[in-house]
C-alpha cells in the first residue's frame, strides 16, 4: 500500500479526551476515529489489525472444532423475555422498538439467540457436542465508556457457546476452549495471564479470564511466584491463617482523635502504624440488611466475598445518614464495642490484640481492644482483597500482584439458559435431556488496544508481528530522487510478490517528519531507502522494537526482510 493513497492522516497533538495511551496512540496513528461517545469507525490502518486478531481468533476457534455462524444484532425481546433476563439486564441493554412498537434490543451478548438455535437445530444426543462461534458486533450501553476500544458501547467480540449432552461434555468444551484461548494470546504476540474468576451472579462452576498484563488495566490480578495459581483479586482466596491472638495486654481506653476520620489520619496522630487498626465498616446489602465489616486497617474489603457470605447480590458503603442512625456517631468513628449490629470479620482480625478501633463517638477511638473480652464477633471468614506477598492459597508460595486488562472469558453456563428456555436433545435411552453450555467471549477491539498498551514506547505504539497493520515500512528518503524511487518501488515489488504486507511511504516531506510517523505507526520493520547507503548498494533497516540498525545489501533485502517476518510470525 502507498501511503500517498492511504487515507492515513497521524496527529501531532494527544487528543485531550483520550486518557489511555492506547486510546491516544490509536488516535493520533489514524486507526480510529469517534463517532459518538464508545463508538468508533475504524480507519483503514485500525481495521487492518482488527482483522488480524480475527483471523487468528478465527483459525483457532476452527481448530478446536468449533463452528462459525453469524446471528443478528438485532434481537427480538421475546427471546429474552424466555431467559428472563429482559428485566433483570439493566440499562447497559439498549432496548429499541420497531415501526409496530414491537421490542427488541441490540444484542450485548448471544446466550438467548444462540439457545434458540440449538433447542431448534440439535434433535439428538448423536449430534452433540456443538461448539458455536461468531465475530460480531456487540453494543453495552456502558454507564462510562472510555479508554477508546477497550470499553467502548459498540464493539466486536468473538462470542462461542458449547453444547453438551452432560457436565463431563462441558467440562472437556471448557478445556478445549481453555486451551484455544492460550494458543490465540500466544500467537497475537502478548504477555497474558489466564486467571480464575468470579462467577458472578450466573453462578456456574467455573471461569477463567485471559489478562493482557499492562500497567493501566483497570483489573487487579495476583499469581503465585511458585506455582501456576493465578486469579483476579476479586475471587482469590485467603486460607484462615489459624494462628490465634496474643493475650490482651492492655486495658481498653478511650482517646480523642480529634477530626481523625481515615485511618491513615488516626495511625499518624497516635504514632502507630495502620496495621495496628481494625477498621470497621458499615454496609448496606441489596436485601435491606445493615452489617459491620472488620478487616485489619491497611485491607480493603473484598464486596464479592462478602456478598457470597450474606447470600445477597451487592453490598454497598452505608450513607452518613445511616452510619449514624447504627453507630451513633459520624462515619470515621464506628467500632465493633457496644455496637448493635451483625458483626463479621476477617480472618486476620482473629489473630490481632491490643488494637485501635473507633469508639462510636465523634473524635474518639479506643486504643487497647481485644476480642471477646471487649466485644464479640459473629462470623470470622476470608472477606478482604489479597495483596502482594500474599501466602497462596493452593501452594503457600507467595502471591504478586499485576495489573490486566480482561481481553477473553472462559465460562462454565451449566443449564442456566437451557433450562429457562427448554433446549433438551434425546440421549441414547430416548430421554429428554437439558444441554450442558459454555461461553467463551474475547474483545477483538479490546485486545487490539490492550496490544498497544502493552507494546509502545515514548515515541508510538511498537506492535507483535503477528497483529501489527503492515509488516514492513519501505520509507523513500526523498521522493524527488530517481535512484531512489526506483530502488523504493522495486523493494515495495519484490516484498508484494513474497507475499510481504508493505506499506511504502512515498510521500513528499521531510525525513524528519516520516521517521516521527514512522515510529508513531510501530510497524516492526522499517527499511529507509536514501541516496548515500544506495550508492553504497545498500539499504538501512531498524527493528521498531530494540531501535537496532542493520545494513542490508539491496540484492538481499527483499529475502532477509520476508525470512524475518516469518520468524517472528511463528
Ligand atoms: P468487563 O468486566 O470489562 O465489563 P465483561 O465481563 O462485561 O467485561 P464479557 O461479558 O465476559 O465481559 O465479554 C467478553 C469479552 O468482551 C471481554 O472479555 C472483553 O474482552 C470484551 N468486552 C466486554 N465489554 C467490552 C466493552 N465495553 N468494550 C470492548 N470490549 C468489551
Ligand atoms: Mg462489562
């Protein structure tokens, strides 16, 4: 392709909105452009690399045995009435009426119509098991999308669904997709981590999300430093540590913390540090209960623990008002003494004595509280977030913690959506059975921009071979120079026909400003083509990656290019 007749238009300014590099990178490198708030077009150079993830995405869904089908965006509210889930979606599921009012909505996943499908397609149990995939567009009314492609409203996803005759079926369809999932992050070129996960209010047994590791991912993820354990913060495990407190070596006593609300503020004013605190949180649960949280004061409260504790959907942080109808005091002074709540804590509040707590009055804590002596505890249980260093729950080796953004999702269905909707095939006694599902999504658009989140440098994005827009850039120093054209032109020929993509860029401008587009773009070879090396017989190439400057002897180039290119494919 040349560039004079590309449409490629790069932006010396970082857009004021885009607050990710990705987001900024892809903007100022012409790959996208907004259209509306989380909707994009994607420009000729974006789209090249969207569809490299797809192809990718596509050959190794097709290899796991999976199928390729394509089913509409547009969905009829009845399919999802049948799931239930036409009440219970929220407002991230835009919902649309045709010109008979009839509604519909824009499909933010696949699950109904999918299930639909197969109650209609799959008879027998001879015909089982069934993988179905699709590359589709999705819309979420997202409540703040941002970050360019990686939350966006409307985005393309990879979404599959499998179908078993039993759980021992979905249990293989799960692996299998497991293992797809490693193979197609391994070939995009990323550093991932695939990490146990919530289930979430689906419940099912069991679900893995693939982690692109990036410093802006907006999920925390920890593995262990010994083995394979790896899980997002949300659902990994803290064992009980079974150790049991110090004797109380204090007595309790009260103290003024005057306007010392945050435990920060009370560890400083008393000289202590904040492990030495127990916090105690107030917290209101989706059935109507109002509880209290005690976790060491450096921990933070893990919400879904807890929820899968009180059996509720979501917790949430009491309003003032209610902090001080249950505490009797101003948030920032709540303790567990003589307060008139369900009391619930952390493990690790098990094994502390001599601690600070607040005092249910304003400006005031005691110091010294003990356990059981000074106040009782309900439950103890695993309620806060894990941190590094962490002891691992399956190995006690110790725990990292990382930042990922979620590109893919593995997830066991059971019969969730087969049972709601009657999707049953006949097995080999001529019963009727519910199918077993999975589904299994990745964020084409999503994985693109957390590439180059991964991948990029002071200077522009730095993309993997493999899903980089153009493998090799051909830069004509200077396109007033015959010599040089036709040493351009005949490199651009000879790259084509090995079947080499090439972007040429023969535009008319100064160097300097090509080689800053240059590495803006990150296209992994760069072959400059100017008059001193070609007098010379040569041609100048540098690695986008490592900066690393080789010359290549022009009769050479086109043969060492291509055999680079397919070594770093592989
Ligand atoms: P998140 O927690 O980030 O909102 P999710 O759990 O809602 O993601 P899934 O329903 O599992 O996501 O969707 C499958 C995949 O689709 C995700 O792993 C992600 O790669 C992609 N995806 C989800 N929401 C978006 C979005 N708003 N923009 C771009 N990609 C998305
Ligand atoms: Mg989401």
């Amino acid at each position: 392709m040349r560039y004079t007749q590309y449409m490629l238009n790069t932006l010396k300014e970082t857009p004021s909105d885009a607050e990710v590099i990705s987001h900024q990178l892809m903007l100022r490198s012409g790959m996208i452009r907004k259209v509306a708030a989380g909707i994009y077009s994607y420009l000729p150079l974006g789209l090249r690399s969207l569809r490299k993830v797809e192809n990718i995405v596509r050959e190794e869904m097709n290899r796991a045995g999976a199928i390729e089908i394509l089913m509409p965006m547009v969905v009829p509210a009845e399919l999802w009435e049948e799931s239930g889930r036409w009440e219970q979606y929220g407002k991230e599921l835009l919902r649309i009426k045709d010109r008979k009012e009839s509604p519909f909505c824009l499909g933010p996943t696949h699950e109904e119509v999918v299930t639909d499908i197969a109650r209609r397609e799959i008879r027998s149990y001879r015909q089982l098991p069934v993988n179905l995939y699709q590359i589709q567009t999705k819309f979420r009314d997202e409540i703040r999308p941002r970050f360019g492609l990686m939350r966006g409203r409307e985005f393309i996803m990879k979404d599959a669904y499998s179908f078993d005759l039993d759980e021992q079926g979905a249990d293989q369809a799960y692996e299998k997709m497991y293992q797809a999932y490693r193979r197609i992050f391994t070939r995009c070129g990323l550093n991932f981590r695939a990490v146990e996960a919530d289930t979430g209010n689906i419940g099912g047994s069991a679900s893995h999300e693939f982690m692109v590791l990036a410093d802006a991912g907006e999920d925390a993820i920890v593995s262990c430093d010994s083995c394979e354990y790896a899980a997002n913060v949300e659902k990994a495990e803290l064992g009980d540590p079974g150790q049991s407190a110090a004797a109380a070596a204090q007595e309790m006593k009260k103290v003024l913390t005057p306007a010392r609300k945050t435990i920060e503020d009370v560890a400083l004013f008393l000289e202590t540090s904040a492990d030495q605190l127990v916090k105690t949180l107030i917290v209101q649960t989706d059935t109507g209960e109002t509880v209290a949280v005690l976790l060491r004061g450096d921990r933070e409260l893990n919400e879904i623990k807890l929820c899968r504790l009180l059996g509720c959907n979501w917790v949430e942080m009491a309003p003032e008002e209610l902090v001080v109808k249950a505490t009797g005091a101003p948030s920032g002074f709540a303790g567990p003494v003589g307060l008139k709540l369900r009391i619930l804590a952390d493990f690790e509040v098990a094994v502390m004595s001599d601690f600070i707590v607040g005092a249910n009055e304003k400006d005031a804590h005691y110091t010294g509280a003990n356990l059981g002596r000074d106040f009782a505890v309900e439950t103890f249980s695993d309620l806060r977030q894990a941190v590094s260093g962490d002891p691992c729950p399956r190995c006690g080796g110790k725990l990292q913690s990382w930042r990922g953004i979620e590109v893919g999702h593995v997830f066991k269905l059971g019969t969730k959506y087969s049972a709601a909707m009657n999707a049953t095939v006949l097995d080999d006694q001529g019963q009727d059975q519910v199918l077993y599902m999975g589904c299994y999504g990745i964020g084409v658009g999503r994985t693109v921009a957390a590439a180059v989140e991964q991948n990029h440098d002071e200077h522009g994005i730095i993309w993997p071979m493999p899903i980089a827009p153009f493998q090799v850039l051909v830069t004509m120093v200077n396109p007033k120079d015959q010599a040089v054209v036709e040493a351009a032109e005949a490199l651009y020929g000879e790259l084509q026909s090995r079947g080499i993509e090439v972007l040429l860029d023969d535009r008319d401008e100064r160097p300097g400003s090509k080689f800053k587009d240059a590495d803006l773009l990150g296209i992994p070879l760069r072959v400059t083509v100017g008059a001193r090396a070609l007098k010379e017989g040569s041609l100048e190439l540098q690695q986008r990656s490592s900066g690393e400057r080789t010359m290549l002897p022009i009769a050479e180039a086109a043969d060492a290019l291509a055999q680079q290119v397919r070594d770093a494919l592989c």
